[in-house]
C-alpha cells in the first residue's frame, strides 16, 4: 500500500506553514520531494513521524498502510517509528547519539520494537554493516570517531535494521561531499529496491533526486507547484519554481546530462 498524504495543512502558532499538501508514495515506489530551503518540506517528514512541534496544529490525512496517522496518540505512534517507518537524517553526527557505540546505535530499533537474545542482535547488527560497507571493526566505535560518510552509513543501518516498509531519507547527503553523496545515493537506493521498501527522498537538490527517484514533487511555500517523472520534470520543467530548481541542479557536481540521464558512474564512485 504505502503512504498517501491528502490536503495536509500545518501551522506553528498563527504562522501557516503547509497548506493542503498531496502526495502519494506508494510499496516499492521511489518518489522524491523536491523544493527551496523554507519550502516545508522536513515539516512534512515530520508529519509523517508524528515530530512536529509542540506548537504545531495539524489537519488533513496521512494515511500509512490504511492506517490514519493525523490524531493518533503518541504511544501508538511511537510503536510505528522504527518498525513501520524509518528515518534517515540530514546531519548523521547529530542525529546519532554520541553516548552509544556503532552497534548500539544499529541495535536500537531491534531493542524496541523485537525480543530477541543479545547474540541474534548483534548477528543482525553485524549482517546491516557489511551490507553498508561499514567493517566490523567500528562496532564497538562511538559517532565521533567516523568520518561523515561512515555516520550516515550507520544512520542508513539504523533506519533498514528491522526491514520498514517506507524510508524516509531528509536531506541525507547535505552534510557530505560530492564523491560521498554518490556513494551514500546509491547505497541507499540499492538497498531500499533490495527490500522492496518504498522511499521518500527529500531534498532541495533536483541532481540528487534524478539518482535516487523515478517521480517526484515539486515544493514551494508551502505548496505542490509541480508533479511527474524526475527525467521529464529535469527535462522540461513548468513552473517557475522547478525550473529554478533544474538550472541551479545542472550547476552542482551531482548533475545530470541534457537529456536527463543520470552520470555515468565509475567504478571508484560506486
């Protein structure tokens, strides 16, 4: 099924922040969200894992797997974050806790969510890292000592261990350079098609969603201003929002050719 969100509106105080928000991200879809710093485009991630504000008032549908999220209390809600759904954050070394091991960090979510023996989770922590090419030897590591890539790598274990069926990936590669957000895109999209999980991937950077999505949404104010195919949104953009988008995509490292087609990667890269 996945997740479908329908006339989303939220403000924090009197300030308007989202207003009547759709978009669907459906079982093994890869769709991203795309729009200008501001735009709302975590509050709507936020949303979706039930992080908004205190200050926050929320209306509208968010439906995850038939399953109304908007007004559900906070126990039930926190049942879903982890197992349901998982995140992957913008900033890896603040998002991560920097009291906890590597292990403990992955390990986490299995802790909450399964009974299991300390030994099948640490089998299972073990299996998550070399799937994201983290070596054994950082289990016992605390967040400080990884370098950027490495981080998010253990977010990325973090989010997958206990096999969600929708990822939520903020912002994932702002915090890395070009060489690693290629490496981090692709490790994430691979492994999301591996699962057979859907992905939401947000972002402000159109050449980081052509890798990583096959549709996606365009965000501005508040508002969906543009929809459909990656390629064909990079290809010919409608609005005034995409296009700015596109020309400032074709800039950046991450870009994509004129016809739309993704880089060429080497073997280095992947």
């Amino acid at each position: 099924m996945g997740i479908v969100v329908d006339d989303l509106q939220v403000a924090i105080g009197s300030r308007p922040i989202l207003h009547g928000v759709h978009l669907e991200v459906r079982d093994g879809q890869r769709v991203g969200l795309v729009g200008p710093s501001g735009s709302g485009k975590s509050m709507i991630s936020r949303a979706i894992m039930g992080l908004l504000p205190p200050t926050a008032g929320c209306t509208g549908s968010i439906e995850l797997n038939g399953r109304q999220l908007v007004g559900l209390p906070d126990a039930e809600m926190a049942a879903l974050r982890g197992a349901a759904v998982g995140m992957v954050f913008q900033n890896p070394g603040t998002a991560l806790n920097p009291l906890l091991t590597v292990g403990r960090q992955i390990a986490l979510p299995l802790e909450l969510h399964y009974e299991l023996t300390a030994d099948e989770r640490e089998g299972r922590v073990r299996a998550m890292m070399r799937k994201v090419g983290l070596p054994d030897e950082l289990y016992g590591r605390r967040p400080h000592e990884l370098s950027g890539g490495q981080q998010q790598r253990v977010g990325i274990a973090t989010a997958l261990i206990t096999s969600p069926r929708l990822i939520i990936a903020d912002e994932p590669t702002t915090a890395l350079d070009s060489m690693t957000q290629r490496q981090i895109v692709d490790l994430l999209v691979s492994l999301v098609d591996e699962a057979g999980a859907a992905l939401l991937f947000i972002t402000h950077d159109f050449s980081v969603l052509a890798r990583a999505t096959r549709y996606c949404y365009v965000l501005d104010a508040g508002r969906i201003v543009e929809r459909g195919r990656t390629e064909a949104l990079l290809e010919a953009p409608h609005t005034p929002q995409a296009r700015t988008l596109v020309e400032a995509a074709r800039r950046l490292t991450l870009h994509v050719d004129g016809t739309g087609a993704q880089e060429t990667e080497t073997e280095e890269g992947r």
